[in-house]
C-alpha cells in the first residue's frame, strides 16, 4: 500500500477504535478500560503538545511537566477553594473559587500558556545543551515550589471530591468523561494539525532544521519559537486540568521531571515529528507500564530495551512503521 | 558618478593576532556583477559575513544604499533587501521544495503569526512560487523532500531562495563550489540572465567563471585589497599573479 493511503487507513482506524472502546468495553464487561483510556486520551494531548516543541520546533524541553502540573493544580486550587467557600484570592479583586469546567480548564490553559510565556522567554536565550538545562531547572523550581505550598497539601497534594461541572455533562460518569477528553484530544490534533502546515508552522519547522538561515532571510526566529513554546504550554496545561480532574487528585508529582521524561519517551515511541505518533506512543507506553506492572514492579527493565529497539530501528517511531513514512512531516 | 551600492570603508575583522580582514575599502557599484577572489584564507568568507551580518566588524563601517549598517544585525539587513547564499548550502532539509521557496517569499511580506490557512494556499505563494521554481529550473522536484535534492539541485534551490524576495543586493558566497561542469554552465548562465535586474557579490574560486560574468573584481590576500578593477586589468596585474602563483610568476 501506498503510505497515504496507509496513514489515513491508520487515523480513521485509530479514530474509530478510539469512538467504539467505551462500548465495547462495557460490552466486554471491562469498564475499568474506560478510565485507563480517558489516561491515554490525556496523556496523548500532553504528548502531542511536547511533540510541537521536540518534533517541529526542535526544541528539547525536558520541563514538560511543569505546564502539566500547573494546569492541575489551577483546577484542584479553585476546587478547594470552592469547597472551602473562601476567595482565591481578594487583591487586586475578588476571584471565587470555582469547580465549572467552562471556567478553571480555560484557566489552567491561561495559566500554563503565561508560565510557558515568562520561562521561554528566558530559556530561549540559549541554546542546545544550555536549553535542555533550563527548561528542567525551571520546572524543577515549580516542583519545589509547589512542594511548599502548605495551604495546598505540599507533598502530600490536594484532593478533589468531585469532577468539575459542565452544563450538560457529567464529568463524574466516567463515560462521559472519556467522550469529552476525546473531544478535545481531537480537537487538539486538528489545531496543531492546523499549526504545522500554516505558515507559522512553515517557519518553525525551518527553524528547526537551519536557524541560519532563517535568519539571512530576514526572519528573526525568537518570537515565532516563543510563540510556539506558549502554545505547548497551553496544551500541556489542558492536559493537566483533565488529569487533575481524571483523578481527582493533584500532586507536585505531576510537576516532577521523571513525567517531562515519560512524555518524550511517548513522542519518541510514537513518532517525532508527527501528530499521530505521540498519541500512539501515550497508548502504547501507558498500556505497555499496565500490562509489565501486573508481572513485575521493575517494569521500566523490560520498557527500556523496547523503547531502544524502537528508536534505533524506527525512525519516525511506530507510527513510522505502520504508515510507512521515513521522513516526512505529516 | 554612477550609483554606488555598497560602499565598504576601512573594515577591519581580526581573530586574536589573525587579520581577517584588514582596512579593506572598496565599492560595488548597482547593477554589476562585483566578483571578490583570493587565495585560500585571503578572507573572503569574512567579508561575506561582515557584509551580512553573521559576524561584526571591530572597525570601519559599512554604507548600503546611503545608510550605515555596520550595526544592524543579519535579519535586518535581509530585510533591507541584502540576500545571500552560504558557501556551504543552508536549505531547510526537513521542508519540501516548494516550501523552502514558499518559506523564502513569506520572509518578506510581513509577520509570520498566520496559524490557520495552509502555507501552501496562501495567495502571496500561489502568486510568486511558480515563477520562483521555474526560474531555478525546480518545478519538477517540487513536492521532493529538499533532503532528495542532488547537490546542484540544492544550489539551484537556495539560489532561488536568496531569488523570490527581488534583493537589491545578492551576495553568493562560492556557488559553484562543489559541482559538476555541467552545473556550473547551468548556474553561470542563470547569474548571467540575472545581471543588470540585480546587483551581484560574487565571491568565487572558479577563475573563468569569475572573468566570463564579473564587470568588477576586487581582489584580496591575507585580508587586505590588492586591486579592485575590470577583469581585462586585473588580469595584467602583477601582484594579482604573485599571491596566486607564487613569487616566479
């Protein structure tokens, strides 16, 4: 087969499987997959947001997480606040607490997208090795940080007692929940699909490959590696609004950088550089820890000398594989 | 007195005690084809740099178009209409012909921050990419990954590129290094049909290329200008034939 034809055969397969799974799930009688996969689903938009910065910007950020943590805790901050009836926060005005998705996921979206937007700014100033360093030194301030926020549980987290609400939907049933994280991790493909083949996304992918000469023709890449910094940001922080909601829990774990770690590893699995393949390597990576965790606490000795045949072998990572593509973005 | 482009005044570049270049003086008048030779390390390269941006001057200034932009960094003065091409091709491997032309017109036609509409269907592209590729004889390879191209085919391209923004000023920093005969007769015919629309620097080690196409050449060693003349006389010139032959010559 040719590989167009098997790239769109693998995306509507993927899409149908994704639709029916809730269904046959509960047909099968297995409805914890439903939860496992509302994980896939969360942890593919965080991959795909990673994959912007790593695959088309060829900028290795190894803080990740960080934009996933703050995105949580937003939602599990207006949670409690919510339940304790007092204000976010009273100067220079009054913000309530809320537990309404309309309003605390955009917000963690603004609030990962602003913290992507101070630390690039930064981290930007350099390059290669240097920028690896930073991004991973300022998401591990983050973690410090928010291990000492005693109001907020420190260490231990915050506990939610519910999802948040949506007119319309429950979020608390867990069907539901997954229907509306495939939704948006649909919606996030198409956007960054979008992205990549726009002219913004023409020149991020050339500054990737040859920052000279971009700039000898006339574009200075800052601002366009800035921008696209945000916006991974952004998605990562919608990640973390779903997840805190998924479990009902928010920890600095999710700030750690062993997670900014497992989301370059679901990249590399899936596939760098495309949009697919990180989705793939979140439900490859996530169903692979489920099923080696059963057997064996030591897990990661068996994911390890996987993940390096995938890498050395795959190019563009499983996705590469089944589409056959070598090298093309797409 | 003719329009001058480009005038160069005392510039001065040195890598600790190593002269790069060394109060060179010289001008390019518009509309010429204004080659620079030299021997191996005679800075050539250097100069390209300095005059781009890539690399600043500790001294003297640089007048383009009656402004001074020994200052200005290599973006900016991209935009004021200086182009180039690297002496070790820089294209976008990752992109697609056509995107490396199409990423080459948007460069000057404003900001970038368009995040919907395929690049490729943009109006300005549709517009200037079908020329843009067949005047560097690409239209064929355009859905070709550039990482495909032959190395010809890379010159071609990323002369095309230093093309699609109408520069006042190209500057080619050894085009035909690296190629066949016959891409050679194919690159000196396009510089050739180029001539008089654009003011061209040529720096370049391929003598009967240099004297077939130059109207000027200014000669360099050890950083320092020899001699800045038409080819007829640079080719009498005695201390020309020195640095490049030797002391018997």
């Amino acid at each position: 087969m040719k590989p167009p034809l098997r790239k769109m055969l693998f995306i509507s397969l993927g899409a149908v499987l994704l639709l029916i799974l809730p269904m046959a799930a509960s047909l099968a009688g297995e409805s914890y997959f439903i939860s496992f996969f509302s994980r896939v689903l969360i942890y593919a938009i965080a991959a795909v947001s990673l994959d912007l910065l790593l695959g088309y910007a060829g900028m290795i950020s190894l803080g990740h997480a960080a934009y996933v943590g703050i995105g949580a805790y937003v939602v599990g901050i207006f949670f409690y606040h919510s339940s304790a009836m007092e204000p976010v926060f009273s100067f220079p005005f009054v913000l309530q607490g809320s537990e309404n998705a309309l309003l605390v996921l955009p917000l963690a979206v603004v609030a990962s997208a602003f913290a992507a937007l101070v630390i690039g700014a930064l981290c930007l100033r350099t390059r290669g090795m240097h920028f690896i360093m930073i991004t991973l030194a300022f998401a591990q301030m983050i973690y410090y940080f928010f291990v000492s926020l005693e109001k907020y549980g420190g260490d231990d987290g915050l506990s939610l007692y519910s999802r948040s609400t949506l007119p319309g939907v429950d979020l608390g049933d867990d069907v539901q929940f997954y229907y509306f994280c495939l939704f948006l991790l649909f919606g996030f493909v198409f956007l960054a699909w979008k992205l990549v083949h726009s002219r913004f996304g023409l020149v991020i992918r050339g500054g990737s490959n040859n920052q000279r000469r971009l700039q000898a023709l006339g574009i200075s890449s800052y601002r366009y590696q800035l921008a696209c910094f945000v916006i991974a940001g952004a998605g990562a922080g919608l990640a973390g609004g779903l997840l805190a909601n998924h479990t009902e829990y928010v920890s600095p774990g999710l700030m750690h950088w062993t997670l900014s770690g497992e989301l370059m590893v679901m990249v590399l699995l899936g596939g760098l550089g495309t949009l697919f393949g990180p989705v793939l390597g979140a439900a490859v990576f996530l169903l692979l820890e489920e099923i080696l965790a059963m057997h064996t606490e030591h897990w990661m000795v068996y994911m390890g000398p996987f993940l390096v045949i995938v890498v050395i072998f795959a190019k563009r990572g499983l996705y590469g594989l089944i589409t056959g593509e070598g090298n093309s973005n797409g | 007195m003719a329009e001058m482009i480009l005038q160069i005044d005392n510039l001065t570049k040195s890598y600790g005690a190593l002269q790069a270049t060394k109060e060179l003086s010289f001008e390019v008048r518009t509309g010429h084809i204004h080659a620079i030779i030299g021997p191996n390390g005679a800075g050539k390269t250097t100069l390209v740099n300095q005059l781009t941006g890539n690399i600043f001057s500790d001294s003297g200034t640089i007048i383009y178009k009656h402004q001074d932009i020994t200052r200005l960094k290599d973006y900016r003065r991209a935009r004021l209409g200086i182009a180039r091409s690297f002496q070790i091709t820089h294209i976008f491997e990752n992109l697609t012909v056509s995107e490396n032309m199409a990423l080459s017109i948007f460069a000057d036609n404003g900001h970038n921050f368009r995040f919907w509409r395929n690049s490729l269907n943009s109006p300005i592209v549709k517009q200037k990419l079908p020329k843009a590729l067949a005047r560097v004889d690409l239209t064929e390879r355009a859905a070709s990954m550039a990482s495909s191209l032959s190395h010809g085919e890379k010159r071609q391209l990323e002369v095309g590129m230093a093309l699609t923004g109408a520069p006042d000023l190209l500057i080619l920093d050894e085009p035909m290094a690296g190629m066949g005969p016959g891409g050679t007769v194919e690159l000196s015919k396009l510089i050739n049909t180029l001539k008089g629309s654009v003011t061209i620097l040529l720096v370049e080690h391929d003598m009967d290329v240099v004297f077939s196409l130059a109207d000027m050449i200014t000669v360099l060693d050890y950083g320092e200008e020899i001699i800045t003349a038409p080819p007829s006389e640079v080719r009498q010139n005695s201390q020309v034939r020195k640095a490049y032959l030797g002391e018997d010559a």
